[in-house]
C-alpha cells in the first residue's frame, strides 16, 4: 500500500498536529469529562446508582469494540475520511446525549459514542507517522504525547466547573462542539493517507487468533487490562465517595482526582529515568508491586474504618504511581513478542485490551458496589493481584519477525 507523500509546506504546518490533537482530547475527555456530574444523575432521571453508573461502563465497552472496524474500514476508504466521519458521528452521539430524555437513551447513546471515539484512539497517532519522517516525527509525537497526557487530569476539573456553572448536559454539549471542530478540521487540512485495500475481515480475525496463541502477548495484554479494570472502577465511584460521602464540592473533585493523575505521571517519569538501569520485565514488576500495595493499602483503610478523602488519596497515590510505572514497561514486553508483520493488528487489541478492562472494571461496580467503600477497595484489589499474578507468571520470551 502507498503511503501519501508529505507536502513541504506541511512538514512545518501546526495545523495538522492541532487537528489530530483536537480529536483526540475529545474522545479522552468523553470518558471522564462528566464524572462529577455521576452522583446528580440519579436524580436528574429518577434512576437508580447502578444504571448511572451503566453510562460510564457501556461507553468504554463501544470504546473498546470500535477499533474492530476502524482498522479495516481505514485501509479501504482513507485513514483522513474515517477519522473525519468517526468525528462528525461522536458530535452528533454527544449532543444526543445532552438532550437524552432518560437514562436508557443516554446509556445507549453513552456506547455508540464510545465506538465514535474509538476512531481517534487509533487514528491519530498512525496519521502522524504518515505524514511526517525524521526529528520533525519525534517532535511532534512529543507534542502530541504530552498534550493527550494532560487531558484526564483536566477533564474531572473542568467537568465539575460546567456543571456548577450550567448543568450535566452542558459537558456533552462541549464534546459535541470540539468534536465537530475536529471533524472539520481533519477533512479541510489533512491530506489523505492509505486507502483502496479491500476490507478483509478473515485476515484480521486470522492475525488476531495468531497473536491470542502467543502466551507472553496475552499474558501482559490481560496484566494491562485488569490493573486498567481497577482503574476505572475507581472513577466510576470516586465521584460517589468523594462528592457524597466526604462532602467535597462538585467542582472540587477534578482536584482529587487530578492528584492522582500526578502519581501516574510521577511513575511514568521514574520508569523513563531508570528504564537504562532496570529491564522492562524488572520495571514491569515494580509496578505491579506498587499496584497491589496501593489497594492493599485501601482495603486496610476501610476495613479499619479511618476512610477519609486524604487516607483515600493517599492509598489512590500509590495505586496509580505503580499504574504509570507498569504502563510504561509493559507494552515493550508485549510488543516484543510480537513479530513485525503483526505489529499493526497487536496494536489494535492493545487498545482494545485497555478499552475493555475499563468497561470490565466500571461494570463491576456498576453492578457490585452498594454504597460501601469496602467493596470498590476489594474490587480493585483483586484486579490488581491478577494483573501481578500474571506478570509474575513465568519468564519472558522474545518473538521473531516472522510474516503474518
């Protein structure tokens, strides 16, 4: 397949990284933009906790099934075109969600906006390295990085401010709006890249049987799935504890949570600065170490009833420093197990993987939690002590280069 070539007055352009940037700070902060708004929802729409909480589980579920299609599709009509698309739909799906007119039509709007989002997830970065080679590449990459890196943290913030401020549904109405910016954007300034290969769905599922009988992938793609699980259990009732239960205000929540998101870049950090002297297997397990100290830490805080917005913070911490550092080491093992002809399809369940470990993990205490903190802090816990059990499983093998 040719790739489109890259026109010089693009190679220097802003306008490209800014579109690609754009979409996908959309779909990141559709996952969690709305969360201080969770505990208001049940009596927005006279419903209960659980089918609340259903609106984050079912979104990261569509989340995680959409890159089944997005590859193909792709490859067939233009990368620029299905991004484009993917785009104009989850601005549509997000201003239905604003004006959803009960909590079952936000559930299903919530999961075919999950599957619109997906687009960008696997879009963006592959756009980039065809359009751009060399240091210009790596700075953008960087960029692009750092500024998606930002996005969680801000998204709880400056949810709970619109919310103060408007109401619930004023946060779809922003990712409607910076959706169909980006839709705009993607079609008018980014040139077309790929395109004309036919969509063949048997070779996809043959590669994806092929790399689900290679045990070191598995092993670690489920490790990075369930500590994900433990996660986004945690952001499905952290709004819960820390708005209801510790009367923290609505729109200070995006501060409690946003610490935690600076445990993850800390780890994150601390495994770049070592990954000379540590191995990625050593880092790996590090991490999953501080992965299940963290919720042990949690369950003994609840079970000894000094439970407090800080002493769960603080327990949150260590969950997530652990979280970036495994993060960040993981994938390489993962990946290098894989052999190049099969990089493509690896990527897609990697993201897949994440999606539906946090579509597992908001479902478990979608359906599980019943205003207990004791049964989040187990929950996580028991991802976080697979997540190690697989990790600690046995040795790592490298993979070949063979074809796919």
């Amino acid at each position: 397949m040719k790739r489109a070539p890259t026109p010089p007055s693009l190679r220097y352009s802003w306008h490209v990284p800014a579109a690609l940037i754009l979409a996908m700070w959309a779909s990141i902060l559709s996952t969690d933009l709305y969360t201080p708004s969770l505990p208001d929802l049940d009596r927005v729409f006279a419903t209960t906790d659980r089918a609340v909480k259903l609106t984050m589980s079912v979104n990261f579920l569509g989340y995680a099934l959409g890159p089944l299609l997005v590859g193909p599709l792709a490859d067939h009509f233009g990368r620029r075109r299905v991004l484009a698309v993917g785009m104009a739909l989850f601005t549509m799906l997000s201003l239905g969600c604003a004006v959803a007119p009960d909590i079952g039509t936000l559930i299903v709007l919530r999961g075919f906006q999950g599957a619109s989002g997906s687009v960008a997830s696997v879009l963006c970065v592959v756009l980039i390295r065809d359009l751009f080679r060399g240091p210009e590449a790596v700075k953008i990459l960087s960029l692009y990085g750092a500024t998606i890196g930002i996005a969680p943290a801000i998204g709880p913030l400056l949810g709970g401010a619109i919310h103060v401020w408007a109401g619930w549904w004023a946060n779809f109405v922003l990712l409607g709006i910076l959706g169909g910016i980006a839709a705009v954007m993607v079609w008018r300034l980014i040139p077309e890249g790929g395109g004309g290969a036919p969509i063949n769905l048997l070779l996809s599922l043959r590669r994806c049987r092929r790399l689900l009988r290679n045990t070191v992938f598995l092993r670690f793609a489920l490790a990075i799935g369930a500590t994900f699980a433990g996660l986004f259990a945690y952001i499905t009732v952290g709004p819960y504890l820390f708005i209801e239960r510790f009367g923290v205000a609505t729109e200070d929540y995006g501060f409690y949570y946003g610490a935690s998101v600076v445990a993850y870049i800390v780890g994150a950090t601390a495994a770049n600065r070592l990954a000379d002297r540590v191995s990625a297997y050593g880092l790996t397990k590090i991490g999953a170490v501080f992965g299940v100290a963290g919720a042990m830490v949690f369950v003994g805080i609840t079970l000894a009833e000094t439970l407090t917005a800080v002493s769960m913070l603080a327990a949150m911490s260590v969950f997530s420093l652990g979280l970036g550092i495994l993060f960040a080491a993981a994938p390489v093992l993962m990946f290098a197990s894989v052999p190049k002809a099969l990089g493509a399809t690896a990527g897609v369940l990697f993201s897949i993987g994440q999606s539906a470990g946090a579509a597992l993990g908001a479902g478990s205490v979608a359906l599980l939690y019943d205003d207990r903190p004791e049964t989040l802090a187990v929950v996580m816990f028991g991802f976080a002590a697979f997540a190690a059990g697989l990790v600690f499983a046995g040795p790592v093998v490298q993979g070949d280069d063979e074809g796919g």
